[in-house]
C-alpha cells in the first residue's frame, strides 16, 4: 500500500552488470518507499550496491527489472529527455567533491540550475534567501577556490535546494570534510529536510552520520536491509 505523502518508491528494483562473462548483481529486489520530508541514511561496504541505488533514485541509470516511481510517475520509463527535465526539476545532487564550477561565484553556482531549467522567476529572491539560510550571503561574490570545505559544501546544499526539488540525494557529503564540519553538513541538511519538506537520502561509510537519518539502511552485496 502506497505510503501517505510517498515521494519516492522502489518495487522489487534489481540492477546488473556484466563482468567479462559473469553477471553482477548490484541491486537485488529491493522495495523501498519514502515519504516527504524523510531523512535517509545508507551505509554499506564500498562495491555493495550503494552508488547504483542513488544512481537509480536520480534517473542517471535504469533498472533492469520492477519499477521507480518518483513524486507519482514512473520514471523508469522515461526518455532521455523527460529524464533531463525530471533531474533538473525534481532531484537535487551534492557530491563528495562538491562539484562546484571553479570560473563562477558562489550566486552563480547556485543559480545554475535554476538557469538550466529556465525557471527565472523569483529566482534573486530564492538564491538570496538560501544563500542566507546556509549562511554564506557575505560570500556570494566568492569563487569556490576561496572557500574552506564546509563552506563549498554548505554552497552545494543551498544549489541543491535552489529549483525545491522532491528528493535530494547526497553520496558521502561528509567524506571530503573533518569531523566537525561533517556533523555541521549533516546537522544542516536534516534541517532543510525538514524547513523545505525535502527528501534527503546520504549514502556514507560513517556510523555517526548514519546515526543522523530517522530511516536507516544498510546495502550488502546487493541486498538492502533497514537497519
């Protein structure tokens, strides 16, 4: 039975890839439903399906059985297109890395999807606001360059939140930081789980960020657990 306020569901999902001749299991029938506002951790060895979970939940890979469904729709059987507009519009990504483009500013950088979706309306008003909430309106003018790793980090999240998408999905967001600015990352983002009613699912290796989630997962080999 759908769950109420459901944003994302999984039914009996399984991903494989070829290795030379042998099939690799990377997701095994995994069923799965969150709801808005829900914040999920998954842990799991290196290799057992975490990243091929997040790459299915972003549209960036498809399943080869069961079926995703994302704020209503299928999304497994979208076009390349359509799945370009869902990413742009429903889903948010921050990286370990923090993937922010080096030649732009901190408002540039979150302004960019916003720019690649063409959704300019109010759009000052929102960077504004988030780059307030993460608390870095006094760098706007800044370039990544100039930041410490919390501080790109906290740009990441405020560019993740900037087109109010449904989900956000983060893999190790904390695993380029130390210790005390990973717990801030993750103190802020369950946050805005809850100040945006966002989603947040973070894939880490670390038992205290997964402490964090109020759903908590573990993926072995293929196989995902709640924990």
């Amino acid at each position: 039975m759908p769950i109420q306020n459901g944003i994302i569901e999984f039914k009996n999902v399984s991903k494989y890839y070829s290795a030379g001749h042998v099939r690799v299991t990377a997701l095994s029938h995994v069923n799965l439903q969150l709801a808005k506002g829900d914040f999920v951790t998954v842990m799991g060895p290196s290799g057992g399906g975490k990243t091929t979970l997040l790459n299915l939940m972003g549209g960036l890979d498809s399943p080869d059985e069961g079926e995703i469904i994302l704020n209503g729709r299928a999304i497994s059987s979208l076009n390349d297109k359509e799945l370009t507009r869902l990413r742009r519009g429903e889903i948010g990504f921050i990286f370990q890395f923090f993937n922010l483009l080096p030649t732009l500013t901190v408002w540039e950088n979150v302004e960019l999807p916003l720019l690649l979706s063409h959704a300019s309306r109010g759009a000052s008003q929102r960077i504004e606001s988030l780059l307030d909430y993460v608390g870095l309106l006094a760098r706007r003018q800044s370039f990544p360059a100039e930041l410490s790793g919390g501080e790109m980090q906290r740009v990441a999240i405020a560019r993740a939140l900037v087109h109010q998408p449904a989900i956000i999905l983060a893999d190790e967001p904390t695993g380029n930081l130390d210790s005390e600015n990973g717990l801030r990352l993750l103190d802020l983002l369950k946050k805005a789980s809850v100040d945006f009613e966002t989603t947040v699912v973070v894939v880490t290796h670390n038992p205290e960020a997964a402490r964090y989630g109020n759903r908590h997962f573990e993926i072995r080999d293929g196989v995902m657990k709640s924990r």
